[in-house]
C-alpha cells in the first residue's frame, strides 16, 4: 500500500524540456528516480517531503531545477569519465533546509 505523499509524487506531472524527457510530462516521482537526481539528493528530498518540511511546490522546484541542469551540463560536456556530482545553488540549498 503507497503512502499518500509517494502517491502524491506518482500522479503530479510536471512538463520539462531536458534530456529525453523533453516534449513530455513526466511524474515527479519518476524525474526523482532518473539517472539526472544523485541518490544522496533524492534521499534527502523525499525525507523532507515525507516530513512536512518541503512542500509538492518546493519539491517540483528543486527537483526541475537540477534535472534541466544536469541535462544541460550532459549535452555541454559529454561524460567520458566519472560523472560529476552536480553542486546545489544556494536557491536550491534554500529550498532544501528551509532557511
């Protein structure tokens, strides 16, 4: 049985115009689950998300914001080795400690 905020992530859909979720919506719970989130931060944001302390608006922001980026960095610079953790803004910081 899903918990209601995991069902929450399942049936938001989010229009976003990077890597091959380009000209589609996608849920946000399958964006938080793409090879463009690091695990360390999608952790993080689910367990905020889970707890209160980021709302579905806060979670769509941070979650759009780093999956375009990293696309973007992807097609700028093509991956012939380790992939680079991307590095958070202080807005996307913000959102995720709730300064």
């Amino acid at each position: 049985r899903e918990e209601p905020w995991e069902t929450t992530l399942k049936t938001t859909k989010v229009s976003i115009e990077a890597g091959e979720f380009r000209g589609h919506r996608v849920s946000l719970w399958d964006l938080l689950h793409s090879r463009y989130i690091p695990e360390e931060n999608r952790k993080e944001l689910l367990e905020l998300f889970q707890a209160g302390e980021l709302t579905l608006e806060q979670v769509k922001t941070v979650v759009t914001t780093i999956v375009t980026r990293t696309a973007a960095a992807e097609r700028a610079e093509p991956v012939s080795g380790p992939r680079a953790e991307p590095v958070a803004t202080e807005a996307e910081s913000t959102a995720l400690h709730g300064d």
